[in-house]
C-alpha cells in the first residue's frame, strides 16, 4: 500500500473507516481534523494526527508534505454565510488542499454527494450546498492531479438484509443508500486499481452479496470527459 497516505476530515465516521484500512494494510496513515483530541484512539491504534482547518488552511502544509495519496472527507457547514458556509469546506477547502498536494501524488479521492448537478434540489438552500460541491469536484477534475470523484448515496452504518451488493453509476440520475463501509472501501480500491484514475461515480447498495473485487466495477465505468478534451 503507498504511505504515507493523507485522510483530511479522517476522524470523521467515513474517514475513520478509510483510516484503519490504511493501517490494517501496513501504510502510514496521516489523521487530519481540527482537533488532534478527535483522532485520539486512531492515534492509539498507529495513525498520526496533523491539526488542520480547510477554511483557512491552517495545519494543512504539514498533513500533506510527502503525501502519496490524499482523501477529502469532510462534512460542510450549512450557513448562508460566515465561515460555516459550504463555499469554505467544498470549494475554497479542496481547492487549498490540492495546491498543497505534492506535484507528484499518485491519486487524490474526493468524496463528494449524488445530487450535486442538480441545482434546484432543496440541498442548495444550505449555501448553495450543491453548487459549491460541484465547483469542488471540478476543480479536482481540472487539478492534472490522477483523481477519483466518489458520490455517495445516502450514507448508513449497516446494510439492509440482504443489500450488500455496490452499484457504481455515472449521471447523477440515481437515489438510494451506500454503507459508510463501502465508500470506505471504494476510497482505498481507488488508491489502488490504476482503473480508477479519471472516473467520477455513484455509489448505491444493490441486493446482492459484496463484490469480489473493484476492478470490473471500475472497468465498466466511463472516464471524465476532463481527461480527453
Ligand atoms: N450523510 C449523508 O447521507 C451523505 C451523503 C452523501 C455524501 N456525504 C458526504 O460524505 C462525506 C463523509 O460523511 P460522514 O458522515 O462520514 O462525515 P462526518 O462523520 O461528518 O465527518 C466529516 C469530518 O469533516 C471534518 N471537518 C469538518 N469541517 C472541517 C474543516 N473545516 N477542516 C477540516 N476538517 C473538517 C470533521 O472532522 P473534525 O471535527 O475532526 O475536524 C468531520 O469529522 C462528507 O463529505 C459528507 O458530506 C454524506
């Protein structure tokens, strides 16, 4: 597994999966919260916690120094305005994080949401919500940076009977539920699988049984227009 690898909004309840991924493979596993006391039992079990705050970009040069890969997990505030506007944590934020990310970084993994091309959605009463999301996934996708956009459904904790299968789709067309487990385990295939570089997709549960592997999952998709132009 490529170390160290950078989980900026880690010590939240998808990066904290991401996180003890990262450490069950053997890579070093950066923590980057606005709090070092968040990433307090990560730390226990071997990560390394870096204090950050994408509104301002404060701690990030350090988190990010050397990284080999970095994933973008953070939740935005939902104020019309001030700091707690979504436009600092899915714009302004990612886009600190990007310049900052070594020119020779092996991938870059947003998470991002279904719904974000869809402008009169009720989320875009919060700050533009989903606009300020979607300037954030473009701005990953213009980067040059190998990326991978991840839009998850709505996120649970666990399955459904039965519900384990993952369905990615492309066109923000879907609605449905992902488990915060397997869009954990979406972010690390994508540091992975070369196969993963350049796509953007939606993440659903599906009836079924987990996949076997993500390779086909991420063959059958279509890379970003961004790559080919
Ligand atoms: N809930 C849903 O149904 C849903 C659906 C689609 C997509 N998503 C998205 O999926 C992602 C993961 O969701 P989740 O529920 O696992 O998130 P979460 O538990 O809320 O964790 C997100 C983390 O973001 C960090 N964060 C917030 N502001 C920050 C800032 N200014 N600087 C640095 N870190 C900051 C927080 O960490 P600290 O407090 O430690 O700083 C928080 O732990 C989020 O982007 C979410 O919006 C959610």
């Amino acid at each position: 597994m490529l170390s160290p690898v950078t989980v900026v909004g880690g010590a939240g309840r998808t990066g904290e999966l991401v996180v003890r991924r990262l450490l069950s493979a053997g890579a070093e596993a950066r923590v980057a919260s606005r709090s070092a006391s968040h990433a307090r039992e990560l730390v226990a079990a071997g990560a390394k916690a870096f204090t950050v705050d994408v509104r301002d970009g404060s701690g990030l040069a350090e988190a990010l120094a050397g990284a080999r890969a970095v994933v973008y997990s953070v939740e935005p505030g939902t104020d019309n305005s001030g700091p707690n506007r979504p436009e600092t944590t899915m714009y302004q934020g990612v886009r600190r994080v990007l310049e900052l990310c070594p020119p020779d970084l092996h991938r870059f993994v947003l998470i991002s949401s279904i719904y974000v091309t869809h402008p009169e959605h009720q989320f875009n009463e919060w700050g533009r919500l989903l606009d300020w999301r979607l300037r954030g996934e473009d701005a990953v996708r213009a980067s040059g940076l190998p990326y991978t956009v991840i839009r998850p459904s709505w996120l649970i904790q666990r399955h459904g009977k039965g519900k384990a299968a993952v369905r990615l789709e492309q066109g923000d067309q879907g609605d449905g539920q992902i488990t915060r487990d397997d869009v954990a385990e979406a972010c690390v295939q994508a540091i992975e699988l070369p196969q993963a570089v350049g796509l953007t997709f939606e993440m659903y549960n599906d009836s079924g049984t987990a996949p076997d592997g993500w390779g086909p999952l991420f063959d059958a998709l279509a890379k970003d227009d961004v790559l080919t132009h």
